[in-house]
C-alpha cells in the first residue's frame, strides 16, 4: 500500500524546532518504494527530510552514537545531505 502523504495529524502538530514556524510537507517526485513517504517538510527558512515516513527534525549530522555515552561511533550524512537525496 503505497502512504501518499505524512498522516494529516501528525503534520498538523508538527512545528520546526529552531523557529516554531508551521511545517509543510511537500512529497518526492521519486518513491523509492511503496512503503514509506519520502519528501521534504519546509517552514519559511529551514528544511528537513521526510525518509520512510520518518521526519529528520534536527540540524547538524545524522550519525549513530553510542547511548550509553553519547559518543559518535559512525559519522552519518548532514541534514543538508539527506534533503538533497530527497
Ligand atoms: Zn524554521
């Protein structure tokens, strides 16, 4: 079953973590499966990935980290970088 969209209550309480401005998702033109939504969610300045129906909510690097210490044990992709796979 293909997911066309983010559910519309989730992107109604969804608010951008660095000016608390609304979101808006905007899909992919490109699906890489049926599973999942994959697109983008913008405020009036910043954007943010959507992969897998999973909004990326946060700056900097996506990157595994140890949680016990909080170390970064595998350096990931910026948000930047995840946008523009998008
Ligand atoms: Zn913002």
């Amino acid at each position: 079953m293909r997911v066309s969209l983010l559910p519309a209550r989730l992107q109604a309480a969804l608010r951008c973590p660095d000016c608390r401005e609304p979101l808006t998702f905007s899909q992919a033109q490109h699906q890489p499966d049926d599973a999942g939504a994959y697109g983008i969610l913008c405020c009036p300045t910043h954007v943010y990935p959507v992969i897998d129906g999973i909004p990326v909510l946060r700056t900097g690097r996506v990157s595994v980290q140890d949680h016990m210490t909080g170390r970064e044990e595998v350096v990931g992709p910026s948000v930047a970088e995840l946008v523009s796979t998008v």
